[in-house]
C-alpha cells in the first residue's frame, strides 16, 4: 500500500505543477465502500487525471495484459492496483477478478468507451461497464476530464503543460436497469445511460 501511496502523492504534485490540475465536486466519490469511476477517455494521461481526485488507495485500475512484460512498469503496476486485461480476446479471468475487487469494497476506474478517442469527442459506450455494474451492482460514478487531450492526444509525442480539470458527478441512477432480466442489451443501456451522464458533465466544466 505505501507504494500506491507515494506514486499518488508524487503524482499529485507532478500535476499541481505540470497542469494546474483541478478537481471539482470530489465529494461525489463514496469515502468508503465499493464504487465504479467511469471516465471519458482521451490521453494516456487519463487514469492519473481521475484517479488522483481520490486519495483512497483501494481504487483500481484497468491496463493490457502486454504492459505487465515491460521491465519496472510491469512491476510498478502490479503495486499500485492495475488488473491485467486480454484486449484481444473476451477476458473473463479479468472481468471476474473486477467483480469480485468490487464485492470487496473496493473502486475500480475504467472507461465506457473501451479505449482513447481518435477525434477528442466522446464517443460510445461499450457493454462491458454495464456487464460489471450489473453483477456487481456498484455505485457508478460519472467524470469528465477536460484538457488531457491538449495535453498529450492520441497521436502527440510531446506532452504540454496544459490546464486539466476533472470533474465527478453525482452516482447514475441505474435501479431501474438492474431490475430488468439479465441480457446484453441491458449492459449497453447502463452504459448509455453513463455516457449520457459524462456527456452532460462535460457541459458543465
């Protein structure tokens, strides 16, 4: 735990200075019990962007299975909450081990959209999150970033010291889904209904 402690402080700082981060409506993210962040997606930077408007150190993250190979990194992540995920083929070791991280308390971050947006758009919501939330019944609370993909997009090499602003919103109302039968098309309404919920954030900031 003192490593994802000390790479959260150290990144906090980093960010303060870099890009003058800021984080709104913190308050929205449970002190204590399990809850899904579902953030839009447009730079590596995002999962730092997020995740540091929390300093609880049971939130989880979500990377490909191949980063874990890389020297250092691989180790570094397996320190600070990161779960492997195959992106190749339908990984249920993964999705299962999500579930159960939330039935034990704890946050997990991941992105509706499934990977970075190409234009800086929001984009759709994959069926995974909804699948997770279903089985899991987590509360699920919706956030924007506002600035990473200035700061480092999609197709950059360099990273700029762009302004970043993150803000969470109150948890989606999602009873009424989970009420319903079992099925895929559940899944990708939860995660309609999430996308909905960042979209209107992201009008807000």
């Amino acid at each position: 735990m003192w490593v994802y402690k000390a790479s959260w402080t150290l990144c906090l700082v980093l960010w303060k200075i870099f890009f003058r981060q800021e984080f709104l409506e913190r308050e929205n993210i449970p002190a204590t019990g399990h809850f899904i962040l579902a953030v839009n997606h447009t730079s590596f930077l995002d999962p730092v962007c997020a995740g540091l408007g929390t300093s609880r150190p049971d939130l989880h993250f979500l990377a490909r299975s191949s980063l874990f190979a890389v020297p250092i990194l691989g180790a570094w992540m397996k320190k600070v909450n990161v779960i492997p995920v195959n992106r190749e083929q339908a990984d249920r070791k993964s999705l299962s081990q999500v579930i159960k991280t939330l039935q034990n308390g704890h946050g997990i971050l991941m992105f509706p959209e499934g990977t970075r947006s190409k234009n800086g758009q929001i984009g759709a919501g994959k069926p995974g999150i909804g699948f997770i939330a279903y089985h899991s019944k987590a509360p699920v609370v919706p956030a924007y970033i506002e600035g990473s993909v200035r700061a480092l997009s999609r197709h950059s090499r360099v990273i700029r010291p762009v302004k970043i602003r993150t803000k969470y919103g109150k948890p989606v109302q999602l009873d009424d889904l989970y009420s319903r039968q079992d099925s895929r098309e559940v899944y990708q309404a939860i995660s309609n209904r999430i996308m909905e919920k960042i979209k209107e954030i992201s009008g807000q900031i």
